[in-house]
C-alpha cells in the first residue's frame, strides 16, 4: 500500500472516530477541522512507524571480509522490505516469510536521485532511484526512505569509494 493510501485510510479512520465520539465540532470552521485530522493523522502515522523500528529486527546481512554496513533502512510504515547499504553494495531484502534478496553492486552504479511528494517531505520521507548497468533492473528505488538527502548522499560517498576502491572510472557517454 503507498504512502497516500495509507494516509487516506488513517485519516478515514479518525474522521469516523470522531463522528462515532459525539463530540460536537461545528463551532470549528471546517478549514480547521481539516487541518486538525491530518496533524493527528501524520502523527499516527510517524508514531506507528516508529513502533516498527522497535519491533522490526535488522537484517543482519551476511558481509564478509573488508565489507562494512554503512547504513540500514526500511520503507516508512514497512516491515516487510529492509534496505542495507554496505561498503560494496546495496541489498534489499523483501518477504515476511518467504523472503527474496536483491544485491546492487556499487561499482556499477550509474545515476543516485532522489524525489518527494510534498506529503513526504512533511515526513521527512522520499524515494532515492538507482540507475546501474544491471539489464535485470536498471533502476531500483529504495521506497519511503527516512531523510533521503542524507541516504543519497552516503550511497554517493560508497559509491564514489567503491570505484575508486576497484579503480573504476566513469566516462560520460557522448
């Protein structure tokens, strides 16, 4: 379910909350009332999520050797997909019971964006696209990702390592 969805059912869920209480709010203006569901909505939202960081475990990705977990993350209000960064690479992991792995190396990285909604970024939350040369996925997006400038840019900076690690150049295409 995205974002917005969840939204629109969260904020349903409190206005009918409100009409079953019997609390009278006719003598706020209807702007206001408005403003007022989507504050608690947002709040819901950000406490469940934070709920879910409790109750969710890491992942504890199997790396070995010199590889280092640089950053772990999941998608706002998921538990069921994890992202880990590491030294070498970007693994995403889906599935609850079954389970499914997607490894992103590095060094084979093209292009790192980053996009927000403006209900995102009241969240502080965005989708970070990575374009590589894998013709299996030639772009992967890391979904909801908690402060999404900050991740883009530790992925830039293991990128950036990464390749001069394994002395990789990039040539811009003409």
């Amino acid at each position: 379910m995205t974002l917005e969805q969840n939204r629109a059912r969260v904020t349903g869920a409190v206005w009918q909350a409100v009409a079953q209480s019997g609390v009278d709010l006719s003598a706020i203006p209807r702007e206001e009332q408005d403003r007022l569901v989507a504050a608690i909505t947002d709040g819901m939202l950000a406490t469940v999520n934070q709920m879910l960081d409790e109750v969710v475990p890491p992942v504890s990705p199997d790396v070995s050797g010199e590889e280092r977990i640089l950053w772990e993350g999941r998608p706002f209000l998921s538990i069921s997909e994890r992202y880990v960064l590491t030294t070498e690479r970007i693994r995403i992991f889906r599935g609850l019971i079954g389970r499914d792995l997607e490894d992103l190396e590095l060094v084979r990285l093209q292009d790192i964006d980053f996009s927000q909604n403006a209900g995102e970024r009241l969240l502080g939350i965005g989708d970070i696209h990575l374009r590589g040369a894998d013709v299996s996925a030639p772009v992967v997006t890391l979904r909801n990702v908690h402060q999404p400038e900050e991740v883009r840019e530790l992925i830039r900076r293991a990128w950036l390592d990464a390749r001069k690690r394994y002395g990789v150049s990039f040539r811009e295409e003409m």
